[in-house]
C-alpha cells in the first residue's frame, strides 16, 4: 500500500530547509510602499566596514568575522559589503547564506561536495561569461571543480570575496570531528589560500558560544569585530531619514523611539515602518510626535517582529524576560530586585526547573536586559518588556509552554533517560544514535510523547523510513487508550514551527504520510486541516500547470466545493478549446457554454461565426441567420437573408418542376429545372444544385424513352411491315434481362421478366439466350441482322456494342422479314441515339 515518491530536487530541498530560518530581519523589507524612507536602508557601521575591507586588502590575512546576537544587523553590513566591493570590477562576491541550505538533521548538507557545487553555482553567476563557461563545466565534479574555480579566478586576476552568512550553521556542534564537512574543509586549507586572490567574511551568531569561540581562536583579534547596538547618534540618523520625504520629527519623538529601542537597528527600523505606516493611515501633515509614537506601539507591537526575537532565546532567558516585564509597569519604567524576581519563581513552581542565573548573564550580554549593582534589573529595550507583557504572561504562554515540555515526558524514569539522551544525540547530528535511543524508550514506554514524536520526525526526514514513520504512528495507535492522546501526538507533529511536520520533511511525503494516517484515525482536527492545506497547495500548483483533472482531485480532498467548481469550469472550458482545435465548433460550444462562458466572450463568438460559415456551405441557412444574429454580424445577416430569399424562390422552381414531371408535362418541368438551378447557384447550395441537375437527367431520360416508345409505336403500327413488338435486352454475364418492352396492342411501355415474356411467347427467350451466346462478342459494331423464323412469324435479332451487348429484337407476324428488316435499317441510327439517352450503352 505504500508507494513513496523520491528525492525531490536539493534546489527545493534547499527552500524548505529556508523555511525554517523563520521570519528575520529581511522580512520587514518585502513591504512595499516605495516612498517609505525606511525601505532598503544602511545606516552607520562605517567603522565596521572600513575595518573589513582595510584587513581584506592586506597580504597576510584573508579572514574577516563578524559575530552578534540575531537581527542585530550582520547580514545588512554584508549586503552593503557586497555593492561596494561589486564597485571595483576586480572583484567577484559571492554572498552566501549557510541557513538557507544547511539542514542540521541531514549529514549530507554540511558536506564539502554539496556546499561547493552551491558555491561553484554562485561565483558562476557573478562572473564574466567566460570564466562562466569554465565553471559550468566544473560543476559535476565538486571535488576538483570548487579548486579549479578558485584557480581560474586566480590567473584572471580577480579577487573572489566570500561573503558568508549564517556560518555557524555548518560547524559541527561538538568537539567530535565530522569528516567531509566544508568547516573542516576551510580549517584545513586556511593556509593555503592566496590572500590575494581569495578573502573570506564569515557572520556568526553570538550564541552557541561554544561552537563560535571553536572558530574564533584562529582569527586575530583585529580580524573580528562585534556588532552591537546603534549608538544613539546612528539611530537618530536612522529615525530621521524621513526628512528626505519633507516630515520632521519633534525632538520627543525621536528621544521616544531612541528609549525604546536602545539603538536596536532592527526595532527601531520596525519602530519607524510602524509609525511611517500609522501617519499615513491618518493622512497627516504635521511633524511627528511622542503621542504617534505611542499610537503605533499599541497599534503595532505584534506586527514588528519582536516575537522572533524572543523565540531565539532558551526557555530559561523567556522565563526572566516574562516576569521582569510582569513586574514592571506598562513603560517598563523602574527596577526589578534579584528577590522580587525570585519570589515570583516560587509562585510558579514549573519553572525552577528550567530557571538558571546564567539566563539572565546571557540577557545582559545581548543587552536586553541591565544590571546595577544591587541585582536589580531593568530592559535597555523597553520594546521587547513592552511585547512580553501583552504576548508572554507567566501564566499563560510560558506555563503553556512548560506544559508542553512535560507532556512529552515519560513517567518511566528510565525510558526518560534514553529519551533525554536521543535528543543530546541530535544536537550532535548522531541521527543514528538518536533514532535509537528513542526507540529504546519506546520499549520500556510504548505511549510516551516524546520519544515517539521524536522518532517520528527523525522517520519522516529520512527518505527511507517513511513506512517507519507509518508503522510507529500504527503502533502508538494500537497501544493507546485514549483518542486525545493520539491527537495529542499528532497535533504536535503538524505543529511544529514554522510549518508543521518538520520543514526539511518534503511536502510530498507529508502528504502521503497524512492521507495514509487519516485512513485508519479521522478525528484529529489539525492533521486534517494540515493535509488539507497540503492538498489545496498542490491543487493550486497542479492548476498553474493546467492539469485540472488532478487539481480538481486534491481540492475534493481538501473538501474545498468552490474551488472544484471553478476547477470544473475550467475543464469544460479546456475541453472546450481541445474540441475547437479539433475543428468540432458543435461540441466546442457545448463544452463553453457548460464552463459557463458567457455571450460576449470572444470564444463563444468566434465559434457562433464559424458555425455559421459552416451551416451557411451546408444550406442550413436559417441555422446560419440563428447564429449571425447572435454575434450582431450585419454584414453576414444580409447575405444569408438574400441567401434564403434565393433559396426559397429556387425551392419553390423546383416543386413546380417535379409536379410537372409527374404529369409527364416534361419540356415545361425542364425549363422550372433551368430556373431552380439558376437560384441554387447563385446561392451556392452546392447539394441543392446536384440534386436539381441529377433530377434534370432523369426528365432527359424520360423524354429519350418516350421518344422511343413513340418510335416502337409507329414502327408496330406500320401497316407495311409485320412488327407486332419490339424489345431490348441487356446481357450481363450470363444473364439476359429484358429493359423494355412495347407491342401494338398494349400501346405503352412495359418492363418485362423473363417470366412474363415466355408467358407471352412460349419459348421464345430461351431460344435467343441460346442464339446471343453463339455470337462472336470480340466483334464490335452493330452485327449483321439474324433472322429467326418460327410459325406464324419470326424474330430479327440486332446486336448493339460489345462485352455486354444491347439485344435489340423485332417480333414480325406474317412471312414479310424483308419488310420487317428495311424498317429496322431505316430507324436503327435514331434508335441507338434515343438508347444512349437512356443511358444503355451501345
């Protein structure tokens, strides 16, 4: 029952993995109001920039280390970095972020082939198309290729700067070497690169100081530098960018802002966004003031991205932010004393266990937080005490949170043990390892949270262990009593920030690995919501891609009625255009007009028209006026309605024709023949015409017989001659068939049988089927006449053409055959001409 799909491509691999970085400090430039003086800005950190470049144009250092806590500015100074090395055409600067490709639970991301087959890619992209060319070619091969690279830039005699960003995220987290990784790759070589040719600019996070300190002991001290707040001459620079756009702030405003943010680049520039935002709403003109300051703050406060911030810190540092910002009043104004902070621990007992003194040391180093000398504390950035005591009560969100954590504890101490030392395994990236302490906690505590949904996790990253994934989640099931145990796990499983199910699991095994979930347990409301929010985004992916028989399928399962009907719509409409390339206009129509298209649409108009051109070649011609009316086309309507006039005067010639040809008045039905064809063809009705002309035939038929009839007439009743009748046979093959009869006694043609003429006489046919197979049929040309004799007359046969020759017989009564014979030579050339008219070929 398991089917699962393979490895989608590292590029989208590498966009979900970017996902988990989570909302930063980029993300409040994806605004969009282009006059807004705070979009796309720099300010200050001249002294930084100048040191960076001052030690990357020396010949014995080629490292630069940017290090500070999270948004405080670090990618900004190596964005700005890059426009103004990118001035000297000299340079090629290569920007790199390692947050957006590295996945810390996949080994084969922090890899030197990977991460150099990324870095080829980008000096590619910046560099000139030869050197371009060069690269492509190098980029199957990793091993040699990223060297080669470095090399070509080398004999060009360009400088390749790396700016790389997020670089903690590829060194390792233990002091256990990973072989193969790109960290120990650059330890390795960094000696060996040409300080003229190749520079490097790392930014690292101040946290995890342990893996960061591991890096920095190979850098001088004059090659690192720190990035901290603004000083407060830099944010009023900052604040006061609007004066560009003719708005002055008043001097409170901007000692406001500079009291709330300390100088934080990133709040204050959401600071400022927020009230730029706020004034515009309010369509003033006036400078702005304190009172717009503390307008935008309520207004705003959730909206700046202060709750990022604060879910970079550790549980125990959320604890200290949450109870000083509940002790302080709502301006954050005043001092919390050691012994207020700690009476407020012990109200809430849940949380010494998380609670250390390093937490609030670590707080002060990020200066969030200040301490004086008589252990108390206040917020050098009041922003951040001012969020927390809306957005992280004690009571509510950290106790939640703690919750959280205990409800994934099991009461088996030991399973708690193997538990604890699985995720020590997965800091270190021992996924192995991890996987399977889990499972051995498990063993000993089958319904436990946390390990399952741990394993869970470690199983659905894994391409090869989704069906694990499935048999553990099975097997919780099948040992668990309680339905909200099971949506417990599952619940947190799909909730996982930022996007549920961990981001590095590929959607597309998510999907399986829900739907496959769903069918043996319904009644968890957010894996359903989850899976469902799946469906809708492949549905909507599959309807870019114009495959709406499958993008109507997920949105079904995603129990979205509207979206399957626009969806239906669009099917008929595409069966629609199918049937229309296909020239089938009639069910072309059918399928827009079930889409739902209307009148006016220019699809359904056109097809009107080649409908009507069609019906119109056709000679359904008031169909065609149907349609013509429709699309408003004067000038087709009046052709087709001179059309039909013609047609019904044509129409109405022939009905007279045909009456008259039934009245045997066939002269008179010719001429009403003529005119009906004279209309058809001016109206083109081309059946019509072949119809009037084929009926014209058949009159010239009739008259021909007649005429012949009246010959036989007065040939039979010639006194001078014997004749009594006068017959033609056609002979095919074997068979003799009598086409036409007359004698002087009936008067009138007949069609005769066999039958009817050996009633008549006697033997008579058989005795000249007898005599026609004695002729020589090679021969061509009329044959002499054979005279038959029988009593009381006789019989002078005359053979017409060849193959299948006319018989013509002349029955005489009497002894005259010399009579009977002058007739038949003397009307013979009229009889074969009125023959041909009849079509009896002779």
């Amino acid at each position: 029952m398991w089917q699962w799909k393979n490895k989608i491509e590292e590029l989208c691999q590498s966009t979900i993995n970017s996902l988990l970085h989570g909302y930063n400090n980029r993300t409040y430039r994806k605004m969009v109001d282009k006059n807004n003086p705070y979009e796309n800005v720099f300010i200050g950190r001249k002294s930084i920039i100048s040191k960076v470049q001052n030690i990357l144009d020396r010949n014995d250092r080629n490292r630069f280390v940017l290090y500070g806590h999270p948004r405080i500015g670090k990618t900004y100074i190596l964005e700005q970095l890059k426009r103004e090395l990118a001035e000297d055409k000299n340079n090629t600067v290569v920007l790199f972020d390692f947050s957006a490709y590295v996945d810390s639970l996949k080994p084969s991301t922090f890899s030197t082939e990977y991460i150099k087959k990324q870095l080829i890619e980008k000096i590619s992209d910046q560099s000139d198309e030869y050197i371009k060319k060069q690269l492509i070619e190098k980029i199957s091969d990793q091993s040699e290729g990223f060297e080669a690279a470095l090399a070509d830039i080398e004999h060009s005699g360009k400088r390749l700067v790396f700016l790389f960003d997020e670089f903690q995220d590829c060194v390792p987290t233990t002091s256990d070497k990973t072989e193969g990784t790109f960290f120990q790759y650059l330890q390795q070589r960094k000696d060996s690169f040409n300080y003229k040719h190749v520079n490097f600019v790392f930014a690292v996070r101040q946290y995890n100081s342990g893996r960061i300190d591991r890096f920095l002991r190979d850098c001088t001290l004059d090659s690192q530098a720190q990035v901290s707040l603004f000083s407060k001459e830099e944010t009023e620079d900052l604040i006061c960018l609007s004066k560009d756009k003719e708005i002055d702030w008043q001097e409170d405003a901007v000692e406001s802002v500079w009291e709330r943010t300390s100088g934080h680049p990133y709040l204050t520039n959401q600071l400022c966004l927020a009230v730029w935002n706020l004034r515009r709403e309010l369509s003033t003109s006036t400078p702005i003031e304190k009172s717009l300051i503390d307008d935008a703050i309520k207004k705003d406060i959730n909206n700046m991205g202060i709750k990022n911030i604060i879910s970079d810190l550790s549980i125990a540092e959320r604890i200290v932010i949450s109870i000083v910002s509940t002790l302080l009043d709502e301006n954050m104004t005043g001092f919390v004393e050691y012994e207020s902070l700690e009476g407020e621990l012990n109200k809430h007992e849940s949380f010494k266990e998380y609670f250390t003194s390093e937490a609030i040391t670590s707080l002060k180093k990020a200066s969030y937080l200040v301490g004086t000398d008589k252990r108390s504390y206040y917020f050098k950035i009041k922003l951040l005490g001012q969020w927390a005591k809306e957005y992280l009560t004690p009571e509510n969100h950290i106790r939640a949170e703690i919750e959280e954590k205990e409800s994934l504890r099991c009461k088996d101490g030991i399973a708690q043990r193997d538990c604890e030392s699985g995720m020590a395994f997965l800091k270190e990236r021992k996924k192995k390892e991890a996987k399977k302490r889990f499972q051995e906690s498990i063993a000993r505590a089958p319904v436990c949270l946390g390990p399952n949904l741990e394993l869970l996790k470690i199983q659905l990253e894994d391409d090869q262990s989704v069906e694990e994934a499935y048999n553990t989640f099975s097997s919780f099931f099948a040992r668990s009593t309680d339905e909200d145990v099971v949506c417990s796990l599952l619940s947190k499983l799909v909730s996982l920030p930022p996007t549920g199910i961990p981001s590095s699991v590929p959607i597309e095994r998510q999907y399986e690995f829900l739907g496959a979930i769903l069918d043996i347990f319904k009644d968890c409301a957010k894996v359903k919501e989850r899976y469902q929010a799946i469906c809708k985004q492949f549905g909507d992916e599959a309807r870019t891609q114009k495959n709406l028989k499958q993008a109507k399928e997920y949105y079904q399962k995603a129990e979205l009625p509207d979206k399957v009907a626009e969806v239906n719509k669009e099917i008929w409409e595409q069966h629609g255009n199918e049937a229309y390339e296909q020239k089938n206009l009639e069910k072309a129509l059918e399928f827009y007009q079930k889409a739902g298209l209307e009148e006016t649409d220019a699809k359904i108009r056109d097809i009107w028209n080649k409908l009507g051109h069609e019906f119109d070649k056709m000679g359904k011609l008031e169909e065609a006026l149907k349609l013509y009316q429709k699309t408003q086309n004067s000038e087709k309507i009046a052709e087709i309605q001179e059309k039909i006039s013609l047609d019904y005067q044509g129409n109405k010639a022939f009905s007279k024709a045909k009456e008259l040809s039934h009245k045997r008045e066939l002269s008179k039905a010719q001429e009403f023949c003529q005119e009906a064809l004279e209309f058809y063809q001016r109206v083109q009705l081309t059946s019509k015409v072949a119809l009037v002309q084929q009926f014209l035939k058949d009159i010239n038929i009739m008259t021909a017989r007649e005429k012949l009839i009246e010959l036989f007439d007065e040939i039979t009743t010639d006194k001078d001659n014997d004749v009594v009748a006068v017959f033609v046979t056609v002979t095919t093959g074997q068979d003799t068939d009598v086409v036409l009869y007359h004698n002087s006694k009936d008067k009138e043609e007949k069609e005769v049988s066999t039958g009817t003429y050996e009633a008549l006489y006697g033997g008579l046919i058989e005795t000249f089927t007898r005599l026609v197979k004695g002729f020589d049929t090679s021969k061509s040309g009329e044959l002499e006449d054979v005279t038959f004799r029988f009593k009381d007359g006789g019989t002078i046969i005359v053979r017409l053409g060849k193959g299948n020759p006319v018989y013509l017989f002349f029955v005489a009564t009497g002894t005259n055959m010399a009579g009977m014979s002058g007739e038949r030579r003397r009307n013979m050339p009229k009889i074969r001409e009125l023959l041909q008219q009849l079509k009896i070929d002779c």
